[in-house]
C-alpha cells in the first residue's frame, strides 16, 4: 500500500496494527510484573493491588489477543475467505520459505553469508509478500498457545468456582488438569499454578529474544517508529528488505510454493 | 467460638432443627463445630432416634490409628457422649473394644461376647450397619491381600464382605480414601500394593472394592488425620438420614467424595490463615521457626480444600499453619501429591530434576546471552 506523496514509503503497519501491539506489549508487561509480584512477594506494593491490577489487565490482553489480532488479519485484505487466509499464512506463520531464511541467519551468526531479507515488498502489487523476521514468525504462534493456557490456568488461580452462564469452567478445568497432574505428583490446582508460573516464564523468555535478538540492532531501529507511532517504513532503507516485481499471473503461483 | 457461631446456634436454636431440609441442614452442620451440633440438637436428636439405635461397625486396616485418636481427641462431646447423643452402638472397633480373637486347636473358640471374629461375623451377617473403613487394605502380594490377614482372612476379603451387608460406607482418613502413606511411592510399594476403599490416589478405578467388583458409594473423609468433627458430623448427618445414600450424594460430596461442606472445593485453607496477612504483605520465611508465611517453606495449603483454618483443630483451639507448613492431607494422591513437602509445588523438580525457576534462569540467561552476541554482530553489520 502506498502512501500519497513520496512512493518508497508504504504502510508497514495499519493503525489497528499498532494500537493492538501497543496495548498487547503495556498489558503483558503489566501482567508480568504484578504476577511475579504476587509470586515472588516483592514488596513495592500489596498483594491486594497486585491481584486488582493484574486483573485489570486481563481483560486487555484478552481482547487484544483474542477479538483485535483475528479482527485485523481479516481487514488486511480485501477478497474472500481464502485471500485471507493465505494472507495470514503468509505473514505469521512459520513457513519453509522462513525456515531457509532462518538457515541463513544462524550462518550469518556463526559468521557465514549475509544476513537474509525477511520483508519482501512487492512493487507490482503493492503488497509485502511477507514482513517479520522468521523468527518472529516462531514467536508468535507460540505466544498465541501459551496466552490460552496461560488464561485458562489464571481462571482457575482467579476463582476455583468461576462459572460463566451457569457453566462450571473452572471445575471443568480442574478436572481437565486432575487428567494430567498426577504424573508430574501434583494436585490439580498445584499443576495449574505452575503451569501458569512456566507460561509467565516463557513470555519473559519471549520478550528477552523478542526485543534482545530481534529488535537490539540499529539498523532495526526503523521499525520502532513504524510499530509504535508512524506505522510507515521507508522502502529506501534497504536493511533486510527486498524488493521484488512479480507479474500479476505469477504472484498466485509463487505464493503456492510458499 | 466465635460470636457468629453463636448467633448462628441462637438462629438455629428457634427453628425445627429435624425438618430442615437437606441443603440447609448441611450448610448449618458446616458452620458448626460437632460439640455445638450436638449440643444444641440433643433433644431433638434423642427424641427422634428414641428407639432406633444405629450401629457401626469400624475396621481397622494398615495405619496409624491415628483416625481414631483424633476421634478421641473430640472433647465435649467427647466419643462417649457423642455417640449416646447420636443413640449409636459402636459394635465393633478393634483398639476400643473389649473382644479378642481367640483360637482353640485352630479353630474359632467361645462366643461373641468374648471373641472379637465370631461378634465381626455375626454383625455382618445381621447387617443394617454403618462400615467406617480406617487405614488402608493391603492387595499383594500378587492379589491375595495376604499382607494384612485377620484371624485367618486377608483383610480385603473382610472389607469386602462388610462393605456388601452396610447401609453406608465411611473411608476415614487419607489411608482408607486413597492409600494414604502406605501408598507412597516406595521400594515396596508395588509389592504391597495399599488401596483405598475407593480411590488409589486419584483414580476411582483402583480401590479395594472395585478390585472386588462391589459397587458400592463410599464417603471420604479426608485427612491425615481427619478432624473429629468432619467424623462425627457425617456420621451424624448419615445416621439422622439427612444424607440419603446413594440418592444425595452427588450433590453432597465433591468428585474425590469429600463432603464439600467440609473439604469446599471453592475454598482453601490458605484462604484463611492466620499467617495470610504476611502472605498478602510478601513476607516470607526462608528458614523455619518464624512468623512469616511458610509458602516458600513448602506450605501446601494453598492446594488444600479444608475448613481447618475457620473450624480450627484441637478443640478450636489453633490449626497446623501455626506450628508449620501445611501438607495438604486431605487431598486426593497425598502424601506423594505434596511431596517434597518442604519444598514450595513450583519449586518441584519438573525436567530432568529441576524446576521452572531453574529452567526458566537458563533459558532466558541463554536468550539474554544471545541477544548479546546478536547485538554485537549487528552493530558491526557482518
Ligand atoms: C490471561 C488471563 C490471566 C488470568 C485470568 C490471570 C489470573 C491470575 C490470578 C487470579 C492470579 C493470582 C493467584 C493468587 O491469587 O494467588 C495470578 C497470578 C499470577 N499471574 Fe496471572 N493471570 C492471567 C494472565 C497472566 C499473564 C499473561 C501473566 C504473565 C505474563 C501472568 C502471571 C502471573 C504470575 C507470575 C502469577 C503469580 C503466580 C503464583 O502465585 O504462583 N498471568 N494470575
Ligand atoms: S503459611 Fe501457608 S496457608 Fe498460611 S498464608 Fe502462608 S502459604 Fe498460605
């Protein structure tokens, strides 16, 4: 998508984009920090105010995660349900084409061969082709996972008799845990509050590759701008980025050998 | 007693405590201690059992008789007057009563009244009893169950027989619900192979009767030991027929059959103790004999579905988390379930023997090592 004006510089990410990283970002670091609070007792607030605040923040991570992303994967395209879907596909999630990415860039690491583009623009039909780093791509489907389990453990730690339209959930998911439990020796509700611990670990983990790996190079630095307020990048700025032309009768085919 | 336990009493006082309906019989019996259940109610309760005398007939398999001893442990009413109260015949119960067995030439001699297998045998025949099951019964070796054997009978097969002739079974205690220590993880565990009388740990599928293909409700009182009054209100409750077998025990009892009244599955005692507000404050105790919170000394009662900490134990008197950190023995699977016990459930060996703490340090240690390197390389633009 090109903006008006100066044609190198394209729309990288919509508004939505942004607004739904930036809540997803302020709600997670929230989460983290008053749920380690409660954990590790560290005494610069209540617990009382850990649990409200990490209760506040729930809801927006919910949101984010679970009615936003799926909003905005289904506005990035127009066409059918198909068009979305490999639209999808070819932006988040991990593919072979990412994965030779991928192979180049440890190589670069360990010292052999340039660092691979991961954003392919495409000028003829003014579309990026694919945008995130591959590793990202990984990230990603991962922290989708670990934000579900992460949500059901929390509701049985929030109330052990939280029901929804008269649905007993959290007995559901007490007993859902009872299933497994036993074979690590732990009671259901021990299992679920780990769990719920090693899913908290694990955004950590993420964010330390997230923003350590991915994001602490400045020729990166571009994409901070983009992300978080102009959403506009540079096709000028050629790090990482690759430009292609692919002739309307063949961006179809290309995009099966995916 | 706390004054809204008496406002309570002074509530239920005025009502027709026996017409009550089931729900808030239950929700009264709850609330209350046994010694004011008993108390209140005495009249009523001996006018309405005047001449029906309930018997019970009370196994003991491979245990502590600790059970037992908490039963004793019970003041005012002590057993005695509790079970006169409840017009109950303790019929049988080994370490209580006076019978022993005896054998002539291998074989039975004299009668019930001096031969404790002759009065089992005899009282089971009769039937209309109540079984209480404490301790837990031995299967090996090999399925013979002769690792326990009274008289010349494993004692599985005993069970067996008084649980087909009760009106209602009783598990008490972690060891006759689900195994207990003597299901432990163990050198010999496979050997000896403890069952419940329902459960093997958590599995509904393991216990003693169903080994015996009897398929009869058990009601599991909890605990390690079990507190007097969670004994003598259900006893209570069954007797005075407020608890119905089978037909309210789904409603009553929660899927590891403990009465929810007592073992709430919505409530833990942590909830309650007397140390939460150093919990709520982020003071913890790292070593032992402090006031702090114990959680990180391993207090399991986070994952405990108990009154203990609002019904309190030694006659009201204090509750475990005083002294030092809860085990949860009154959950299903316990004690492996809570092991190590002194060491807090996250902290427990998880991936080749350590813990998400520890895995947790790696792995983002490695991340941050990376990135580290990453960065470098970047800034360098190799
Ligand atoms: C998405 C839905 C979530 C819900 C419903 C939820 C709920 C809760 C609740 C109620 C507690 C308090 C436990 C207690 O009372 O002791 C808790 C603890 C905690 N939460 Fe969450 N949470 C959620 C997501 C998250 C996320 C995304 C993180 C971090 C990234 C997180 C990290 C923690 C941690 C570290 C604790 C302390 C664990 C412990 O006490 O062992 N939670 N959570
Ligand atoms: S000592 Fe145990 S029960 Fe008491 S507040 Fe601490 S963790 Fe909870």
């Amino acid at each position: 998508m090109k903006a008006n004006g100066n044609p190198t510089i394209v729309e990288r990410y919509s508004l939505l984009d942004r607004v739904v990283h930036i809540v997803h970002a302020a709600a997670m670091l929230a989460l983290i920090i008053t749920g380690l609070k409660m954990y590790f007792g560290w005494n610069f607030m209540s617990f009382h105010t850990a649990r409200a605040l990490h209760m506040f923040a729930v809801p927006f991570l919910l949101v984010v995660n679970w009615f936003l992303i799926p909003v905005s994967i289904v506005l990035a395209t127009g066409g059918g349900i198909k068009e979305k879907f490999l639209h999808f596909l070819d932006h988040y999630v991990f593919g072979p084409r990412d994965a030779s990415r991928m192979a180049g860039i440890i190589g670069n690491f360990f010292g052999k061969g340039k660092y691979p583009a991961f954003t392919i623009y495409d000028e003829a039909s003014g579309h990026y082709k694919t945008k995130l780093h591959p590793l990202m791509k990984i990230l990603i489907v991962l922290e989708g996972l670990a934000i579900v389990i992460i949500a059901i453990t929390g509701i049985v730690l929030y109330s052990l008799n939280w029901s929804l339209f008269g649905l007993p959930i959290a007995s559901w998911i007490l007993s859902a845990g009872g299933l497994i439990a036993p074979s690590f020796g732990m009671s259901s509700l021990a299992f679920l509050r780990t769990l719920h611990l090693l899913m908290t670990y694990w955004f950590v983990f993420e964010l330390v590759v997230h923003v350590g790996i991915l994001e602490l190079d400045p020729n990166v630095w571009k994409y901070y701008k983009a992300i978080f307020w102009s959403g506009k990048e540079d096709l000028k700025d050629t790090h990482y980025v690759k430009i292609v032309k692919t002739p309307s009768n063949l961006a179809d085919k290309g995009r099966r050998n995916h | 007693m706390s004054t809204g336990i008496k406002n309570l009493v002074q509530t239920l006082d005025s009502v027709d405590f026996l017409k009550m309906d089931r729900r808030t019989f239950m929700k009264a019996v709850g609330f209350l201690g046994a010694s004011t259940f008993l108390s209140s109610f005495q009249t009523e309760i001996v006018n309405a059992l005047e001449f029906a005398e309930t018997k019970i007939v009370w196994l003991h398999g491979s245990e502590c008789t600790g059970c037992s001893e908490s039963l004793l442990n019970a003041a005012n009413p002590d057993i005695l007057q509790a079970l006169t109260k409840l017009n109950v015949n303790l019929a049988y119960h080994e370490t209580l009563l006076a019978q022993q067995g005896i054998w002539v030439d291998n074989k039975l001699a004299n009668t019930s009244e001096l031969n404790s297998e002759i009065l089992l045998d005899d009282l089971i025949k009769e039937g209309n009893y109540i079984l209480v099951v404490e301790g837990a019964i031995p299967n090996g070796p090999n399925g013979s169950g002769r690792y326990l054997v009274l008289g010349n009978k494993p004692f599985k097969d005993i069970v067996g027989e008084a649980a087909k002739n009760a009106n209602a079974i009783l598990a008490v205690g972690a060891c006759a619900c689900w195994g207990g220590i003597t299901s432990a993880k163990s050198a010999v565990v496979q050997e000896t192979d403890y069952r419940g009388t329902a459960f093997l740990k958590t599995d509904a599928s393991k216990g003693i009767l169903s080994e015996l293909n009897i398929d009869k409700p058990v009601i599991n009182i909890a605990g390690c030991p079990p507190h007097p009054d969670w004994i003598l209100l259900t006893l209570g409750a069954v007797i005075l027929g407020k608890i119905r077998i089978p037909d309210d025990l789904p409603d009553i009892l929660d899927q590891y059959h403990r009465p929810k009244v007592f073992y709430p599955p919505d409530h833990v005692v942590h909830d309650n103790c007397p140390r939460r507000g150093y919990y709520d404050q982020g003071l913890f105790e790292d070593q032992a004999g402090g006031p702090y919170c114990l959680w990180k000394l391993g207090c399991k009662a986070p994952y405990a579905h108990g009154d203990c900490a609002i019904r309190k134990w030694n006659n009201s008197l204090s509750v475990c988390t005083q002294a030092g950190p809860c085990s949860a023995c009154v959950e299903p699977g316990w004690p492996d379930s809570s092991r190590p016990l002194y060491v807090e459930s996250e902290g427990k060996g998880v991936l080749l023997g350590e813990n998400v703490g520890t895995i947790a340090k790696v792995a983002v240690g490695a991340a941050a090592v990376a990135a580290g390197v990453h960065a470098v390389r970047r800034m360098k633009g190799e």
